[in-house]
C-alpha cells in the first residue's frame, strides 16, 4: 500500500513538473525552413527578416544583457562583421530581455543592452524581442543561441552557447554557408 501511494506521488509530482515547463512555440530543426517575422531595431524603425534574407545568408544570435557568454560572443561578431560585409553575410542580433510587464512602453529596460552593444560594429543589425515571441518562434530554450541561415531560408546550423574556442568553427560556418 505505502509502494503504491509513493508511486502515485511520484507520478503525480512529474506530471506536475512536466506541465510547469514552457514548451516552446515552435522548434527550428537543420534544414527546415524559418519562420520569417517583424521586429524592432533597438535604434527604432521596423525590420522584416525577409529583407536581408533575399540579398544574404543570416546568422540571427539571441543574447540577453545578464549573459556574459553572450558579451563575449557579440565581441567576436563584431569582429567578424567587419571581415565580411553585410553583402556577403548579415548579422542579425536578437535581445531576449523581457520588458516590464506593468510598462512595457518604458524603454528603460533597454538601457544595459545598449551599453552592452555600444561598441558593435554599424555591420551588425540589432533587434529587440521584449515578449520572447521570436525567441518561441524558434525555440530558443537558452542563450546565447545561434542560427545559420541560408538565402533560400533553410536553417543551416545551429549553435547553443558560447565559451570562446567556438570562434573557428564559427566562422568556417559562415564560409561554408557563403559557399552555398
């Protein structure tokens, strides 16, 4: 009897923990397409994904201003923004800080991410996500997140975090999807 309630609970308590977790609104696999969308520049205006699609391949990297992974591999980027210039590959950066709920017109909430990309080259086109609705379109689960995406709108690559020795490899990724 005590087995059989412990077994209950333990169900019970899984089920319950399963049910708690946010299930993204959509996962983006290698080789699928993604979903084109509209987002806000951090400087103001409108852009839609598609624009920079039709003229070159895009490496979209969610970040968020607490992530130090994340400081370090805009850095990089950066770098690699002015080894290739935006009509061969564009750089597209997606911040995930959440806006006030109870203000969301308040931009105050933006002001670490801009202190954080002040130094990014002109190359690189930064985007906010104040709801995560981009971020669950992709299923981004954890930053900093990373998607290769080739002109005809496949996903190429993905790439979850950023320690530094990834540099290489991203950029013979970012070859490698020129090539194409």
């Amino acid at each position: 009897m005590k087995i059989r309630t412990l077994i209950i609970l333990i169900c019970l308590f899984t089920a319950l923990t399963l049910s708690a977790q946010k299930i993204p609104d959509k996962i983006i696999y290698e080789g699928i397409d993604i979903p084109l969308f509209g987002a806000e520049k951090i400087t103001g205006g409108r852009i839609f994904i598609g624009d920079p699609l039709k003229s070159a391949p895009v490496y979209i990297n969610f970040f968020a201003s607490w992530c130090t992974p994340c400081k370090q591999e805009i850095m990089f980027l950066s770098k690699l923004a002015e080894k290739y210039d935006k009509s061969k590959i564009n750089i597209v950066l997606i911040n995930t800080d959440l806006a006030p709920k109870d203000n969301v017109k308040n931009r105050a909430y933006l002001d670490p991410v801009k202190e954080m990309i002040k130094n990014v080259s002109d190359n690189i086109t930064v985007l906010i996500d104040p709801d995560n609705r981009i971020a669950r379109l992709f299923g981004v689960n954890e930053i900093p997140k990373s998607f290769f995406i080739k002109k005809n709108q496949k996903c190429y690559k993905i790439l979850s975090g950023f320690k530094g020795y990834e540099e290489d490899e991203i950029e013979t990724l970012l070859i490698n999807l020129l090539k194409e």
